[in-house]
C-alpha cells in the first residue's frame, strides 16, 4: 500500500497528468490516419523525452503506443484499411459489420475488447515483472548472453515468411552495434579513423530514419492517395461492451495468449493475433461466421493486440532486454535518466514503479473514454492526405534526429538509414530486427567477453551454470524446430 500512495504522489503532477492525456490522444489519432505509423511518431517524439522527468517520458511513448493499437481499428473497420499493421485482421469482421449497417456497433466492439486486452495486460505486469525481477538477480554474464542470443533467435523466427532476411537485417543491426570504441579493449571497431563514428552508430537517428522517414518518403511517394468516405452508423456507444461479456472466454482466452506472446522478444501483436483469431474460430459455434462479420473474430483481434501493450515491457524492466523496436526506444529513455531496468531498478525506485503501473492503467481508460465520446470527430481524420502527413514527418524527423546532440552528422545518418528503410519497405524486408540487432548485439558481445574473461576462454562455463545451460537447450531446440517446420513447408 505505501508504494501505491508513492506511485499516486508520482502520477498526480501536472507533467504525468499531460503525458498520460496528450499521449494516448495523440496515439489513437495516429492509429485512425492510415499510412502514419505509431513506431515512426515515438521515433520523433523520443529526443524530447530525454529533457523530460523519466515518469512522464516514458509515459508520454507509452500512451502513443498503447492509443495507436485502440485507433488504429477505426480505420480497419470503417475503410477496410488497417491503421495500423496489426489491425489486419480486424479488417477480416469489422469491415464486413459497417457494411451491414454495424459500423458503430463495431467500433464499439472493438473499443472494449481493447480496453479489456489492455487492463489484463497492465495486471499481468504487475504480478510478473517483481517476480522476474528476482529471477533475474540470479543472473551474471552468461545468462545475460544467452538470454540476449534467445531474443535475437525469436525476432528471426518471428518473421517466418522472411526468415532469411530477417537473418540478414539481424547480423546487419548486430555490425552497426559494434561500431565505435570498444571499451573492452579500448581499440577503434570499424571506425575508418572517421570522428563522427567514434561514439558507434547513433540508436535516435537510426532508428528515426528507419521508422519515420522511411514512411515520409512512401508517403510523399503516393499519388493520389486520398482516404476514402467513411459511414459512421448504427447502434449505441456502449453496446459493444455488452457483446464483449457474451463472449468473455473469447475475450479472456485472447487476453492471455497475447500477454504470453508479449513476452516472447519480436512475436508481440502478430503472433497474438493470428494465435487468438485462430483458436476464437475453431471453439466458436459459428465458425462460418468468420470473415464475414463474426463479433467473436473482431473481439479475439482487439483484445489480443492491446493485451501485448504492458506485457512487452515485462523482459525490458525484468532483465532489461527489449522485446521490439519501442521496448528499444523506451531502454535508451531509461539509460539516460540512470534507471538501470532489473532487479535494482525495483529497489531503488519503487516509486517509478508503481507509477509507471497507474500510469499504463489511466492509459487504457483515457483511450477508451476518448474513443467512445469522440469517435464522430476523429473519423475525420482518416480523409487527411497522406503527402501532407509524409512532409510533416520528414520536416520533424530531421529536427528530431539533430536536436539530440546537434550534430549534423545525426541528420545526416537518418538521412540514409531512410533512405534504406523505404528500400527496404518497397522490397517489404523486415526494419525490426536491425534495431533489436544495434542494441541486443552489444549485450551479447560485451557478456560473452566477460564470461570468457572469467573462465580464461573456456568455453564449457555456458554450461556449467543451471540457467545459462537451460537458456542454451531453449536456444538449440528453438533453431531445431524451427528448421525442421522450414524443411517441411518447402517440401509441400
């Protein structure tokens, strides 16, 4: 109960109030443009989060996030046009219910299973970030190496369709991490006696120019991309809640297939979705129903997605290991401010903690009270012109990606990275897990040096500990698994 009261002091300041209410505003309007992704918005917003306190920072990157995947089926639902890229499949019923006349009831629908998703989601931190929190404290170099190679393995198999390149991106993202000084053995790494790249490949400008500017550049590309008329009608607000507890286990099964696959570094919202969307048809009694309309595969979609929003950040304040390219973002927040995430992290600022949990929590009820009284108003939205909305973003990308340390040379690297990143869109190559190879790269390489270091090169200390040498069996059986399902498919 003290850490509550603590967490209640720490949210009820005028900085956390505007970060909770402008972040999950802007993030359900970013989520019902189609074409503006949420990932690209956090990557501008993320050099102005460092002048700010760590709580209301990362709760304004939270609130964009968590409020993009709740707007993002408005769009899904109204235009047949995903908001978001995990609100693909809520296209598959949503779509077919505003043709009935069901729009609103649909939006409704999708509203509550989203709320539902969300809350579960932040309960779910609650109770299993300590407990890994203390498990990790068991933890020493190996571990933390082995855990790293496990997240960079699940980022590839994530992308089952495109593992190879996957691969590629991930070995491309883990070179780019090993740029610069390498203070194990004080030498320069691929610097090319160039000054600029002393400091190593810039997280910010990289990860800007990959996810915002890359998407200006398709944007300002389009032609004629206008949205099209949307119709906002049928039923009340508020029905969708009710068809939501009709369907409970639908929602609650969903729920928690998405807080497990949260866990699990590069599967999050996707593997979540196409998981609970599956088992929802295959227990329905009306499985026809799907993809034609069907309220169970719209609730199995939304709550699903969001139920991964809090449940992501599990690995990242547990052992300090991201799971995705914002649990990325959000780690470099907290490096900054010397919030080391893990077990002292928990000890040295519970406060933080406990706010940062309301926090998440008054996300989830901003958004869903804005999306139920306001969504005649924010349908609008998705008629913006994309060419507009790709010449804001190029504009505020380059101030972002110079405005952290006021080098031109930062411009200058999201500069190429976006112009690699719309490559990279066009021949629909995964962005990921170059980022997830710049960061988790680094852990792996500087922990394995220890562990060696400790072991005078031997290389059996990887197993000799319990943990280290489970995390090795999850690795190899992992890779086995997935090469034989590989083999398989190709023989079909």
């Amino acid at each position: 109960m003290d850490v509550f009261l603590l967490g209640m002091q720490e949210i009820i300041t005028i900085n956390v109030m505007l970060a909770i209410i402008f972040g999950a505003v802007l993030g359900v309007s970013i989520g019902s443009i189609p074409g503006l992704e949420p990932a690209g918005v956090i990557a501008i917003l993320l050099p102005m989060t460092f002048a700010m306190d760590p709580l209301p920072g990362v709760t304004l990157l939270l609130g964009v996030y968590g409020g993009a995947w709740y707007g993002g089926a408005i769009p899904a639902i109204l235009m047949n046009t995903p908001g978001t890229p995990v609100a693909v499949l809520t296209t598959y019923d949503g779509y077919p219910m505003t043709k009935k006349g069901q729009g609103k009831k649909a939006l409704s629908i999708a509203y509550s299973s989203s709320f539902v998703g969300g809350i579960i989601s932040v309960l779910s931190l609650i109770f299993l970030a300590p407990i890994l929190s203390q498990v990790a404290t068991l933890f020493g170099s190996t571990e933390f190496a082995m855990l790293a190679a496990l997240g960079m393995i699940f980022v590839v198999m994530a992308h089952y369709k495109q593992a190879f390149s996957a691969a590629m991106m991930l070995g491309l993202g883990i070179f780019f991490g090993s740029i610069g000084i390498d203070r194990s053995y004080n030498t320069m790494t691929y610097t090319f006696e160039q000054e600029w790249l002393y400091g190593g490949v810039p997280l910010v400008p990289t990860v800007i120019g990959l996810f915002a500017m890359s998407q200006a550049f398709v944007l300002l590309s389009q032609k004629g991309n206008d949205s099209q008329v949307t119709k906002y009608e049928g039923e009340g607000r508020f029905s969708g809640m009710l068809v939501v507890w009709k369907y409970k286990w639908t929602a609650f099964r969903s729920a928690a297939l998405g807080v497990l696959m949260g866990l699990l570094p590069g599967v999050g919202e996707f593997g979540s979705q196409f998981f609970s969307y599956t088992l929802a048809q295959k227990f329905s009694k009306t499985p026809e129903k799907f993809g034609n309309g069907a309220e169970e595969g719209l609730i199995a979609s939304e709550t699903s997605n969001n139920a991964v929003t809090a449940s992501v950040m599990i690995p990242l304040l547990a052992f300090g290991i991201p799971a995705d390219a914002l649990m990325a973002m959000l780690l470099s927040v907290f490096m900054v401010h010397n919030y080391i995430p893990g077990p002292t992290l928990f000890a040295e600022h519970p406060e933080f903690i406990s706010g940062l949990y309301i926090s998440i929590f008054l996300i989830n009820i901003v958004a869903f009270l804005y999306l139920t009284f306001s969504s005649k108003l924010i349908v609008n939205l998705t008629r913006i012109r994309g060419r507009f909305i790709g010449a804001i973003i190029l504009i505020l990308g380059f101030i972002g990606s110079y405005s952290q340390n006021y080098q031109f040379s930062d411009a200058l690297i999201a500069l190429g990275f976006a112009i690699f990143g719309y490559i990279l869109k066009r021949e629909q190559i995964p962005a990921v897990p170059i980022i997830l190879g710049l960061v988790l790269g680094p852990v792996f390489l500087t922990r394995v040096k220890q562990a060696l270091g400790v072991s005078n090169g031997d290389f059996a200390i990887f197993v000799e500990r319990p943990i280290s040498l489970t995390l090795l069996i999850m690795i190899i059986v992992s890779i086995t698994l997935f090469v034989v399902t590989l083999v398989k498919d190709s023989k079909k």
